[in-house]
C-alpha cells in the first residue's frame, strides 16, 4: 500500500487515520518509495514540542537537489522543468529542460563554490523573477548553503536587517528588474544595504536590465562570465536530514522580522507530497504559480514542490496589470496552464476589472485553480469559480503559513467536495485543533477557537534564526505542548474549517471580545463599501473603541459621507449587534497591505491610536504611500 496519492474520499480517510494512529510509519513510508536518499534515517521523528524542538528522518543523508533534478534526468531529461515567461510578453519564453536545468545548477554551484562558499554559509539572494533566482536558490541547495531569499521589493533598510540577521557571506543580485512598464534598480538598493552589512564578503550580478551599475572592485563579479567558465557538472553535498535548507523572513508582531529556518529533509518529503495531492499533478501538466518566489509559497510551490514532482512550473517575472489586466490569463492560454494558484488579494483585484479580460482567453486547458494568503470571501470565491476555473475545477483554498512549510489544510481536488471560503480538511499527517480561552481543546463540531497544530509534521521551520526563545514563545507557548497559529478557525457541522483571520485582532470593547473579521465581513457587505479594516483604539469608558478604514467603490450615489457612515453603523449594528458600532469610520483610498495581500493592522493600530512614531520599515508594504494618506487624514 502506497500513501503518495490520495484517489478518493475513502482513501483519504483511511490515509488521514493512519498519518494520526501511526504517524512515523505513514511519513516512513512516503518518504522511503518517493526520494532518493544517500543513507535512511534510524528514527522518522523525534520531538519535544514543550522545547519546540523537532527532528525528522533522524540522521538521514539526503541532497534535495539530487531529488529535484538528477533522478529525473534518465526518464524525464527532455521535459521541461520551468517556463520563462518574462514581464515584456514580446520577449521569447524560456523553455529549461530538466537537463539544462542540471547543467545550469551545476554550473552556479560550481562558481559558488569557487567563490568561497562552503556547507552552512548564508547567501542572500536578491533578484527579480528570472531563471537565475531559481538555478541560484538550487545551486546554494546543491553545496548546503543556505539560501535566504530576500523579495526583491524590499528597500535598502529591510535588507540591511535580513542580511545582517543571518550574516550572510555573499549577495546575489543583478542589474535591475522588470516590473511591468518599470525597472527596479536592485544593485543600487544592494549597494545602499551593504554599506552597513560588515559580513558580505561578494556580490554576485545578473545582467537583466542591462541599466548602468557602479561595481565595486573586489566585491562585485557579473555572473554571467563566471558561469560561462564554470565546469557543467557538480557533485552534491550529502547532506544530514536536519541540517539548514533555507532561511526566509516573515514579519512579526513587533518589527523585527523572524528568520523562520527550514531543514531539509522534512520540508523535501512534505512539499512534494503535498504539491502532488493538492494540485492533482500529472505528467503532462504545467503548473503555475503566481507568487514571489520571495514568500514561501513560491519557495514550496514555484521551486521545491514541483521539481521534486519532475513537474514543468511556470516562472512569470511580470505584474498581473501588465500590459493590461488580461495577463493572467493571455499567460495561461498560451502555455495551456493546467493548475492555476494564486492569491484572494490577486483575484478581488481582476475581477473588478471588465470579465472581458478573463472571457478573451481560452481557459479549458485549467483542471485545478487555487488560493492562498488570506481568507477568500465568499463573492471572490464565486468570480474565481465561474470566470476563471468555468465552474469545471475544484478551488483548493489552501490554508498555511511560513512557518508551516507546506499546505496543511486544503480540499485535495476530485476527492474533497470543496465549500465556498472554507479550506475543508487537514492533509493526512496534520492534527488541528480548536482551542478556548481556558486552553482547552474543543471538542465536537459547529465550533470556533484558536487554531493550534497538536502534533509535529515534517516541512515545520525548526527555529527563528538566532533566537529559539522567541520561536518557542511565538508558536509553543500560549498552549503547553502545542503549536499556535495565530489564527482563529471555525469548524462546521461535517468538520471542515474555516480559517476566520488572525486571533490576535481582537479588541475588547466595553469587556466584550470582538474579533474584527466579522465585524469586517458585514461591513463589506454593504453596497458601497469596496473592502474595510477594523482596529481597536483607546477609549476612556470603553476600555477600548472601533475604528473603521473604509475603502469605497466608486457608486455615485454614495457620495453623501455622513450618511454613509451612519448606515455603516446601522448596518454592524443589525448584523453583529449595537456593541460593535464604530466610534470612527475614515474613508481611504486604499489598505496597508504587505505584498501578499494582507493588511497590515500594526499601522493602522498606530495611526488610531495616534502614534505616528516609528511605523516599522513601511518600505516592504505594496502601496507604503498609502500610510501618510490615512494619517493626514485622520480622525
Ligand atoms: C502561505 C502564506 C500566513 C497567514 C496565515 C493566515 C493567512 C494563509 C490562508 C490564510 C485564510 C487561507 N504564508 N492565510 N492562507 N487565511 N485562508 N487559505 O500565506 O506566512 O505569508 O501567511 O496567512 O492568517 O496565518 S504567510
């Protein structure tokens, strides 16, 4: 019996029960008949989660990279590995073959290794979406060094702190990037970062842009030539089960980012696991992914997950409005897409354009359409259905996090009949639980709590880089002996979940609870209200009150504003209850918003409260402008 695919709803059960009744033997198995290993483990799992310590295929040896490229090199070497498609769709796709794609990786490990850099040392990579980030990020595998992979989006200062974070030794950058009718001057935003960064010894540059750079002399070394003279072999490091794949910064409570550590082998096992089930892939499939490869979704889902598959995986270096807001889709007609993943924040923004756009293209190559990032709100959810999947493919609403590695809650498509804004089940391997305010577990269902995760699952970061004490006291703290989430789920009649948001927005106003979500969701059911974020402020008898940032769409006869807000008030008032009325309602013209979508509360937190001091490095927002709007504009 073989527990890599799921092919029914019977199977899944019998798979789920087995991953929770016996999980080592569940992963053992997996991991035995699907990877390529140098030496097997002595143990699948070993963990005390109290210490927030876990380790999975103890003392294995293992190279991702030789399960990502060279297995599939005798059977598969022809197929392509990864579609170029650049931001100027007049300039030629890029077709890497799984042999070039070796010869490339190879040949960057190669110069890697010539320049320095050995097993455990950091390199951050910086760069636009071009092959040369992925065969980068594979050749740091292919050594043992651990790539921390910065989104090229990010200022000077946000560098600075990332690279200074994890002593990086070596930068890799390039010239510039292409970012619809824009380019982004990286190697000027690399040079302003590295004036206080003592640990770079080298910087690596891409020629993309082809713009004018300033190249320090014994620092800075274009690739290309370096590359040309490399050797197109290499022989991989054996590395142990546990030891460092990669960094990546996720944002915080507070402001300094954490360096969440992924390890490799687990995070091997699991991402592609959960890539072939999630997305239903077959060999001839092409699957895109439209994230960053910046977040962790492009990581598990752009690179590692497909790979690992021997998947073809698009790399789409462009912005969805660019040439015009048919992108998208002109993209997945032309390379007949057959998964499509992308984000809410993505969606609700093409389908406020014209459907003309979505109509034009031909759309009947796609099986699978998915989501990630942020809860999918239930009017999203059916544009997505009907305009882009024709009501024809299952949405996987795919609920994880950085930390988590890979999806740990979604449908698993043509097996689990989907719901609209719910991520339905847990992945075999994975153990939810809800949990009250009195820490403990909820039983049953028809629930709501916080989500906590009760049992380890292999692609979890194992630490914050540099600081277990605060890895421990983010995620294992709150409920002995389990995993927190930070976020609130509910769980309906049959047991699927639905995640609600983050649980630490919630406000107490006059000693009752109020999560802002709710509040939120009926707010952005009234006609004239595009999409709204809810904080708490201060408020001398309330304990705490609401403030309401208000986007709008653009109706006509909306335009009387103090009627609008007192019908916003009503509106709250009949759906949730008097209690949760807004004492201040400011229109705006848009959200803080982080690049994946999600808004950014700490800022509006601030500007209610009205402390304009020391916002954070507003640098890595989509739209940082936004923030001096609403605080001029305060109320
Ligand atoms: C993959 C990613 C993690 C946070 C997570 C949630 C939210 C992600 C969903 C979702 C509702 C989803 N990693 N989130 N996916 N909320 N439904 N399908 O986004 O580290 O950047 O963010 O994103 O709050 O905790 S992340």
């Amino acid at each position: 019996m073989s527990y890599y695919k799921i092919n029914n709803l019977e199977q899944y059960f019998k798979h789920y029960n087995k991953s929770i009744r016996e999980p080592r033997k569940f992963w053992g198995k997996i991991a035995e008949e699907n990877f390529v290993w140098y030496q097997a483990w002595d143990k699948v799992v070993d963990f005390n989660m109290g210490e927030a310590d876990v380790k999975w295929f103890v003392n294995a040896k293992v190279n991702i990279t030789k399960n990502c490229i060279d297995r599939h090199l005798a059977k598969r070497g022809e197929k392509t590995a990864i579609i170029f498609e650049p931001n100027d769709p007049n300039e030629e796709t890029l077709h890497i073959s799984y042999n070039d794609l070796y010869s490339r990786v190879a040949k960057m490990a190669n110069v890697l290794r010539e320049q320095g850099i050995k097993k455990g040392d950091r390199v951050c990579i910086y760069l636009p979406m071009i092959p040369e980030l992925a065969v980068a990020i594979l050749a740091c595998a292919r050594i043992g060094a651990i790539h921390s992979v910065i989104f090229a989006g990010f200022s000077a200062s946000a560098v600075t702190s990332r690279i200074n974070d994890c002593e990086c030794k070596m930068v890799i950058t390039s010239d510039g990037g292409f970012r619809g009718n824009k380019t982004v001057d990286l190697k000027g935003i690399i040079d302003e970062a590295l004036e206080k960064c003592p640990t770079v010894e080298k910087v690596l540059v891409v020629k993309r842009t082809h713009t004018a750079v300033s190249m320090k002399e014994g620092r800075d070394y274009w690739l290309q030539p370096l590359l040309y003279d490399a050797i197109p072999n290499n022989v991989a490091e054996i590395m142990d089960a546990e030891d460092p794949l990669f960094i990546l910064y996720t944002s915080g409570s507070t402001g300094k980012p954490k360096g969440m550590l992924h390890t490799t082998a687990g995070y091997m096992v699991q991402t592609a696991y959960t890539f072939k089930n999630i997305f239903n892939h077959e060999d001839n499939d092409v699957f895109w992914c439209t994230a960053d490869i910046g977040w962790i979704t492009g990581h598990s889902y752009i690179l590692y997950g497909p790979l690992l598959n021997g998947a073809t995986t698009v790399l789409f270096e462009g912005i969805p409005s660019y040439p015009d807001f048919g992108r998208f889709w002109e993209v997945i007609d032309k390379h007949q897409v057959t998964q499509f993943y992308t984000a809410p924040t993505a969606i609700r923004s093409l389908a406020k354009e014209s459907d003309e756009w979505v109509d034009k293209y031909d759309l009947t190559s796609l099986k699978v359409i998915g989501s990630v990032g942020e809860p999918i709100n239930e009017e999203a959810w059916h544009w997505y259905n009907d305009h882009v999947g024709k009501k024809k493919c299952p949405i996987v609403d795919t609920w994880w996090q950085t930390e988590t590695g890979s999806i740990m809650i979604s449908p698993v498509p043509f097996v689990t009949p989907t719901k609209p804004t719910y991520a339905t089940l847990p992945l075999p391997g994975i153990q939810p639980v809800l949990m009250d305010e009195l820490r403990n577990e909820i039983e049953g269902n028809q629930v709501v709590g916080s989500l906590c995760i009760k049992f380890p699952w292999p692609s979890m970061a194992r630490t914050i880089w540099g600081d277990h004490q605060r890895y421990k006291d983010t995620y294992f703290s709150a409920f002995p002996g389990k995993y927190f989430t930070g976020d609130g789920a509910l769980r309906d009649e049959v047991g699927y979940y639905r995640i609600t948001g983050r649980v630490d927005d919630v406000v107490i106003v006059s000693g009752h609870n109020l999560g802002t979500a709710p509040i939120e969701d009926a707010i952005n059911e009234h006609p004239a209200v595009a999409e709204s974020a809810i904080v708490g402020f201060p408020h001398d008898i309330k304990g705490n009150a609401l403030y309401g940032f208000i986007i709008l769409k653009e109706i006509g006869e909306y335009r009387d504003r103090d009627n609008l807000t007192k019908e916003i008030n009503e509106h709250v008032s009949s759906h949730i209850g008097p209690i949760a009325k807004l004492d201040k309602i400011q229109f705006v013209s848009g959200l803080p918003k982080t690049r994946s979508g999600k808004i950014m509360r700490r800022i509006l937190r601030k500007i209610a409260e009205g402390d304009f001091s020391n916002f954070g490095d507003t640098s890595t927002l989509l739209n940082p402008e936004i923030v001096d709007e609403i605080k001029d504009n305060k109320i």
